[in-house]
C-alpha cells in the first residue's frame, strides 16, 4: 500500500472514546478519500478507561507477490469521539494497486517508537517486535488494540465516505472476581496475580473470525515472573480493577508452583485478620487448560462458597493447592449479553442470529463461551417455535446451509446461492448443551 503520489483519508470509527492527536498537515494537492470503520464492541461490559483511546496509527503492508511487507506507518488525525464508545480518526494513505493489509494499533504509540518497523519487513517479524513491558501494578489505564483490514484490490479502490467494519481486540485479559454469594461467611479485601508474563505482544499471531484467538502471542523474552502489587477491595466483588497480559498454561506436573494464578485476600467469619485463597484460571475445555489467559477475554470467578481460613500469607497461597474455597469462573470473550444458566453451567452466544449473504460460499460465525464439554453438546435443525426436525448432531447439513459446533464457535455456510428477488431465506438450529436450549435463527438475505 505504498507507491505513487495519491493519497487517501482513512477514517476509522471505533467503540473507544479518544482524544486528537496531530500528525504531518495533508498535502493540499493531493487527493483524498474519506472511509469510515466500524469496530466490534461489549458495550453492556466496558469501563469508561476499557473504552478510551489516546493515539492510534495505521501499519500498512503490500503484498509482494509472496507476502505482505511492511512499507509504512500512518499517525492517526482528527481524532474525535462521536457518540459513546464510538471514535472517528483519519489517517492518509498512499494509493497502491496491489493488495494492502492495514494494521490499526491503539494506545500503543510507545511500543511502536521503541520498536519501529523497518520497510520490508515480513508481517510475522512486525508481530514479534511490538511489545509492551507488564509491570506489577495490575491496574491498567490504557489498552493497546489491535485490528486488521483487508483491501485485496489496494486502496485505489476505496470510495469517499465507503463504511467498513473493522473488529479490535485488546492485547490484555480482565480478571474480576464476584463474592456476593458468600457474603455472610466472607469479605473480600484484595486481589492480586502470581507468575504473570512480564512482557505482552499488542498484535496477535493468528487469529479466527470473527475475530477471537485460541492460542497465545507471548513474546520470547517474556518471564512468568510477575506478582501484581495486591489491590485493596472496598466492596463485596472486585470488578475491573485487575488486567493481565496472556500467558500459556504449563505442563500439567508443574501447575501448582508455575501456572499464574489469583490470589485472593479476605476475612473468614467476621475475622480481624485476612487469610488467602488461590484461585485458577481452569475451564472445562481440554483446550485451555489451567493457567491459560488469552487477550481480550473477560474471566470472571463467582466464588460460590468459602469453608475455612486461608493460608496466612498470599506467597503460601499461590504455591499450593487451593483449599476452602469454591468457584466458577465464566470466560468471557467479546461477546453479546445472549447468556443462558443451569445452575453450575452456562452457555453464552455472541448473538441468536446468523445473517448471510445470497451468494454460494457465504459464511457466518456465532462465538460460543461455555463450562460445557463439546461432548455434552449437539445440534439439529428445528422449527421456529424450537421443536426440533432433525436428530442431534455436532453438524448439520439441508442442502442449503451447513453448520458446524465447535467448542468455541457455530459456523455456517450458504451451500447454495440464493435465487434474486426470492426473498429472505430462514432456518432454526437448536443448540442443546445439557439442559441449555438456544434456538438460533439463519437468515440468508438480498445482499
């Protein structure tokens, strides 16, 4: 996306409040395009900081007939913030036939500084070289974003006003911790983290649309080393007070003394001294074991019942087993407010609707967030009302549309295109998980 002497306007629309930040005036003789973008957001969950955005910029890349290379960077303009959660920014970008792939990084202006891309560079060697230090507060103030935008045509294609959606994921994990259920045999007084990475890469890896990741970007010279300073709790939950970087899960042997882990402080039955309690990040999916935090994810412990004192210092408590405490712990990803409960289980989509396009080869995907093992779940198709047509399965497949479960996602495929002008193309798939009934709707439109 580099090359000649045109440039372009882009502007991007996130979910984030932001304030202006100036860059290099636009040449006047030079023409310009102005493009919208629109970013995912978990409105109903966000902060006021969760949501802020000081400086943004764009990493441009072309495609060399091989692999995209680096060739630029664009400071972001103009940055103002339209509605909640909502911010316009422009950038200029040189026009470029050839295929263009836009990195938008914000609140990552320092990571970016200390570590510039250089022209030519592979998108993988870009990855790796942009990180941030994770110190031992815990508390964060800013989150560095990512996202990424696609122009397989290059920017010469790009029309004044074009709106496009473009989805971000935040590089840090959000770590709340709910005691309202125990409020009679426990008050909560502090949290803190043990073992978490020192080091955190803004931009992931890989990636699954639309848009969540299932694996780690942790940079090399990153060490399990951190214990977050403990954050005094005033109220009953700790919500939104403690972030973390990823960190991957260790070998099964070794999760007690290397897994990063939640410590917990408080007093047991009216006590005038706290006691501490360990808890895991551990799921019901063999493919996040325990000590596994993925960026972007919200994981919230609802401590369900609390036996005994604690260990006497939080060291004892996060290098031993966690004792006299219960909990369920919800991974939240960005997801919608679709949440079903069954006593100790749930089962969260991103939405209860899948819309596709009319041609063959359209897709969709629904994330699913659940402590429900994929074997304890199927699919069928079923009719508007959720009575069930067909016998459950982990995919379906009418002819018209397949569907695909997966622990983490339902994905659906327009097997055929659907005629002009014949009107919306409907269908029902029932999620069973357990005693947990979700009916979705796909619909194939016009479009």
């Amino acid at each position: 996306m580099v090359k000649n002497c045109i440039y372009y306007i882009l502007t991007i629309i996130f979910f984030f409040t932001c304030c202006k930040k100036k860059d290099d005036p636009i040449p006047l003789e030079k023409e310009v395009v102005r493009v919208h973008f629109l970013s995912n957001a978990l409105q109903s969950k966000q902060t006021e900081n969760e949501s802020k955005i000081k400086q943004a910029q764009a990493l441009i890349f072309v495609h060399d007939g091989n692999e995209y290379k680096y060739q630029y960077k664009a400071i972001a303009t103009a940055i103002t913030e339209i509605e909640t959660h909502k911010t316009n920014f422009e950038v200029v970008l040189q026009i470029e036939a050839k295929p263009v792939k836009i990195y938008v990084l914000a609140n990552a202006d320092l990571a970016i500084a200390n570590n510039l891309p250089r022209v030519g560079e592979s998108e993988t060697e870009v990855k790796s070289k942009i990180t941030q230090e994770f110190g031992t507060q815990g508390r964060s103030t800013e989150f560095p974003m990512w996202g990424e935008l696609l122009l397989n045509n290059g920017t010469s294609t790009i029309l004044h006003s074009t709106i496009i959606p473009i989805k971000t994921l935040r590089s840090k994990a959000r770590i709340d911790v709910i005691a309202e259920d125990v409020v009679n045999d426990f008050t909560l007084v502090s949290i803190q983290a043990f073992r978490a990475n020192s080091m955190s890469q803004i931009i992931p890896n890989t990636y699954k649309e639309p848009l969540f990741v299932e694996e780690t970007s942790i940079p090399l010279t990153s060490m399990q080393t951190i214990n977050t300073e403990a954050i005094s709790i005033s109220q009953i939950s700790s919500v939104a007070q403690l972030y973390l970087p990823e960190t991957d899960a260790p070998p099964a042997s070794d999760k007690i003394k290397k897994a990063c882990c939640i410590i917990v402080g408080g007093l047991y039955k009216g006590g005038s001294e706290p006691s501490y309690y360990r808890l895991d990040v551990e799921t019901n999916d063999p493919a996040f074991p325990l000590g596994k935090i993925l960026r972007n994810h919200q994981y919230t412990f609802n401590i369900s019942k609390v036996e005994n004192v604690g260990w006497p210092s939080p060291e004892e408590a996060a290098n031993n087993q966690s004792i006299d405490i219960q909990a369920s712990i919800a991974d939240w990803i960005e997801l919608e407010n679709e949440l079903d409960f069954d006593g100790e289980y749930y089962f969260r989509v991103s939405s209860r609707t899948a819309t596709l396009s009319d041609t063959i080869g359209s897709e969709a995907s629904i994330l699913v967030s659940s402590n429900i093992f994929l074997s304890d779940c199927s699919i069928q198709w079923a009719r508007a009302d959720g009575s069930p047509t067909s016998l459950p399965s982990i995919s379906l497949d009418n002819g018209i549309f397949r569907v695909e479960e997966s622990q983490r996602n339902l994905h659906i495929v327009a097997l055929t295109a659907k005629p002009s002008g014949s009107g919306i193309r409907e269908a029902y798939v029932l999620i069973n998980a357990k005693r947990i009934k979700i009916l979705i709707k796909i619909i194939q439109t016009d479009q």
